[in-house]
C-alpha cells in the first residue's frame, strides 16, 4: 500500500473546500481511483481544454505527469444532460491495456465524476525488448498454430503493439486480431514479444450482453392499481419500470438466447444496449416483449425444466392491423397492434408465448376442441399465475386487464369464474370460451396448493408448485387429450414430484369443476 503524498492530500483537501461531500477513493498504487461530487471548474470557450486544464492542476493526485504527455485523448459523447470524456494512458508512445481516465460532467459543466485507472509504476525499457524480441510476422504464426487457425481464416490478421497489465506485472505484447469462420468467432491474444509466449486470449464476440429498458410489468393498471384507465389516458412515469435485459448478443438489436424481435417492422437498434422508450413507441413493445419472454423462459428453467422452449423465438411485437397469434409452422410470434398494441400487456405476452410453449411439448394438441381448450386455457392460467404476486396481487385474476380496458370485464379474460364441465363446454370453434374452463381449474389448483394464503411465502410456493405441476403434466399428453386425461396428467405429474403430497386435494379441484 503506497500512502498518498503530502501533494496529494494538499489536492484532496482543496477538492473538499469544492463540495464538502466528495467522496474519493484511493488506490494501493497511492493515486486516487474515484472522485465521486460535484466540482466546479473554471469554464473557457472549449470544455474539453477545460476539463484538461482540471486534469493539469490535480495531475498529481491522478499519478500523471503535469503536462499530460501520457494521457491521449480517446473520445467524447453526450447523455442524456451528462458529458463524458475519455484518455487513455500511453507509455513511451504505446497503449496501456484497459488503463483509461473518464471526466462525467453534468448540464452546467460542473464535474460530477472521474474515473481513474491510471498505472504510475510502469517500468519497461521498450526500445530494448523491441530491438531483442519477435517480429509481428512470428506473432501472428504463434497465434495462428495455437487457435487452429489457418483453414478458417476470415480475413488478414491484426497486429498492434500495446503494454498489458496482469495483476502488478506489465508486458509488452503485441496484440493479435483473429477473425475465424465455420463457427465464427474473434480472438484477441496478447503475445509476449520477448519470448513468444501467449500472456492471454480474450474472445471479443459479444455473447450474453445485459442491456437496460423500460417495461409495464405486466402492465400499467396493475402498476398504478387503476381500473379507471382509458387507452388516452397519460400513463405516468411510475408505471414504467427499469429492468436489465439478459442475454443479448451484443448486436445493438433485442435479440439474445430466447428471443429475436427481428421481425418487428423498423426494429429498434441501440448500440449503448440502453433502451428507453414510452407505449405509444414500437420500440417499446419490442422491449416489453424481449424482456418478458426471456424473464418467463428463464423462470421456467428455474423451476427445473431445461428443455422446454429453451430456444430462440422470432417475434413481430408490433404487427398493425392484425391480432396475436402463435404461427406453429414458422414457430414465431406475431403481437398484433390495434387499438392497444398486444406488446403494451404482458399478460398477453405470456399468452401468447405459452402457446409455444405447450405446442413444443404437445404437437398438434390444439387440432382437436378440447385440445384446444387447454392450449388457451393453460396461456391464461400461465400469465395470471405468473404475474400473481406483482403489487401485492392487484387484480391478480385479470388477463389483460391492460388490452381489455373499457370492455364489460374490464380485461380480456378472467381466471376465477364458475364455469363447469361439460355444462359450460360449447365446442365448435369457441377455444378462448371452453379455454376458461380450464384456465379456471388450474386457477383453483393453485389456490387450493396455497395460493389463497395470507402469507406471500405461502403463495409464491404455490405458483412455483402449481406452474411446475403443469408443465410437467404436458410430456403425459399426446395430440388426442382431453380435459379429462388432462386432469389425470396433473395428477401424475404430482405423484412423481411430490410422492402424491395433496392428493386429494388436487383431485376435488377437478371434481368440482366436472371432470371427474
């Protein structure tokens, strides 16, 4: 641990007299690593050289050298109120590995932060190892015999010379770009231009991204608790939510591990991976429809299963003049946009996406009435249940209660009605009517399994156990099921996870609602 020169603290304390409440942290190097405040800086016609003449009065804190010969400049942009500049640290003329300094300065130019992650004890006699070590030639050979590389080749290979920081250790390498094809891939490997050796590989492609947006989860009723809403209505700012979008590829498009919004006419494209759009915009149902889809795969492979819909899914989230439909031929999505956009409702996202669901584990189920019926029935219960506990369980029996304002039930479809079996059961083309009847036992199923509690643990189990008893009774159906054999499939489903725990239980649910 380097302790802080009398220079630098002198620096430091000048930097509290600026904002009291600076927060700065230091490094075992002895220079500081964050300057976290609010920091006013004389203003001259160009901010940059502004903010360079900042960097020259504190250079001693950062560990530069006062004239900041070994800072080059990198680039600059623009947030949202927020400026943001960036250098890089250069030794003797050549690139330091991962060793930037970035300046975030607010609206009124005031500085908000800097970032440092400068190295002040580099010790390399460069001219020497040049003068002694591998040519860029033998490098790219190096690397090319270690990756396989020549049958595969997309394009010449790069070579830069830059310094690479290893823990306290400092090499100069020379850094080979490899591009490969027949599966594509990228490379970067750091090789060490005295003896040849490889110090590191990093592959550059960007798998499994996190990016950031704005979502309804699952929709604006349910964030504001109002029914009152109309399609006019200004939707405030609360009933938006920030989320992190999981698995990206890096591509700037929403696409990633379980879902490709490729289809979507004029697709948002966001290289930050920052998107933060409002309904009313397409990009906004695109989110809602990436987020939820990868969320709901992601749960249900928390809940055990790793082989169901575990795929990418192609998705037009905004599909104008039409309605939602599950294509079970091209195995994509289509949220239609009229009046409210599908895409705005995330309960007719997992709609929609339990469809995909149950035809990857039953094909051909929903060519038959019953069959049908259940296919219907089980995106209800999938998007009620799923959604249940989202604000303390407002409007939890709800489907749609977002696409569904201003009808008579307000929302599409309810899970908690009376409907019976075969009394209720009408056949003949009336899949979203008969689908109640099923949606409705399940509904009951999860109830009976604890979902009616008072207590959120007790009912956060029950959906857990009652989503899990239902997927896992689908692998026991075939094209021909019915509701009875689904009834019965559940059952089974239950005596090989549970050992028949509630058993009778589960087998009122559905004498009570006529199957047995």
């Amino acid at each position: 641990m380097v302790e802080p020169t009398e220079e630098q603290n002198e620096l430091a304390e000048k930097l509290k007299i600026l904002d009291k409440d600076i927060k700065i942290l230091w490094k075992g190097t002895g220079v500081v690593s964050l300057v976290d405040g609010l920091i006013t800086i004389p203003i001259t016609k160009d901010i940059d050289e502004s903010v360079r003449h900042f960097l020259m009065e504190y250079s001693a804190l950062f560990g530069f050298k006062k004239d900041l010969s070994d800072l080059k400049f990198i680039n600059k942009s623009y947030g949202h109120d927020t400026y943001h500049i960036n250098y890089q640290q250069f030794y003797q003329e050549i690139p330091v590995l991962y060793a930037f300094t970035s300046i975030h300065l607010n609206s009124e130019f005031k500085i908000i932060m800097v970032k440092n992650n400068y190295h002040p004890f580099i010790e390399l006699d460069t001219k020497a190892i040049l003068n002694g070590g591998i040519s860029k030639e033998k490098a790219i050979e190096i690397v090319h015999l270690d990756i396989n590389a020549e049958t595969r080749l997309m394009r010449d290979s790069n070579v830069n010379l830059v310094i690479l920081p290893v823990d306290d250790e400092f090499y100069l390498t020379l850094e080979v770009s490899v591009a490969l094809k027949n599966p594509p891939e990228s490379h970067h490997v750091y090789v060490d231009v005295r003896h040849g050796e490889i110090i590191k590989r990093m592959d550059v492609f960007r798998r499994n991204t996190t990016g950031k947006g704005r979502v309804f989860i699952p929709n604006p009723v349910v964030a504001l608790r109002d029914q009152n809403l109309t399609p006019e209505s200004d939707i405030p700012e609360d009933s938006y939510t920030t989320v992190v979008l999981k698995g990206l590829d890096g591509s700037g498009f929403l696409r990633g591990e379980y879902v490709d919004t490729g289809d979507t006419p004029n697709r948002t494209y966001e290289p930050s991976h920052l998107f933060y759009y409002k309904r009313g915009d397409s990009r906004f149902c695109e989110v809602m429809v990436y987020y939820h889809i990868d969320s709901c795969q992601r749960f249900i492979q928390e809940l055990g299963f790793k082989n169901v819909c575990n795929k990418q899914i192609k998705v037009n989230a905004y599909a104008e003049g039409t309605g939602s439909y599950f294509d079970s031929d091209a195995k994509s999505i289509t949220y239609g946009a009229i009046g409210i956009p599908d895409a705005e409702d995330a309960d007719i996202i997992i709609h929609e996406y339990a469809h995909a669901i149950i035809d990857e584990q039953v094909p051909f189920l929903g060519l038959t009435e019953e069959g049908c019926a259940i296919e219907q029935g089980f995106g209800d219960f999938l998007a009620a249940c799923y959604f249940s506990e989202e604000n303390d369980g407002f409007n939890r029996e709800a489907v749609g209660d977002w696409n569904g304002i201003g009808t008579v039930l307000q929302c599409i479809r309810r899970v908690d009605n009376q409907k019976y079996y075969p009394e209720n059961f009408q056949g003949v083309m009336t899949c979203d009517a008969d689908g109640e009847i099923w949606s409705a036992a399940l509904w009951d199923l999860y109830l009976t399994l604890g979902g009616s509690s008072k207590e959120k643990d007790n009912r956060t189990r029950a959906r857990e156990r009652s989503i899990r008893l239902v997927l896992e009774s689908h692998f026991f159906l075939t094209a021909l099921s019915n509701f009875i054999d689904g009834a019965e499939a559940i059952i089974m489903a239950n005596k090989n996870l549970y050992k028949g725990s509630d058993s009778e239980k589960i087998r009122d649910v559905f004498i009570k609602r006529g199957f047995f």
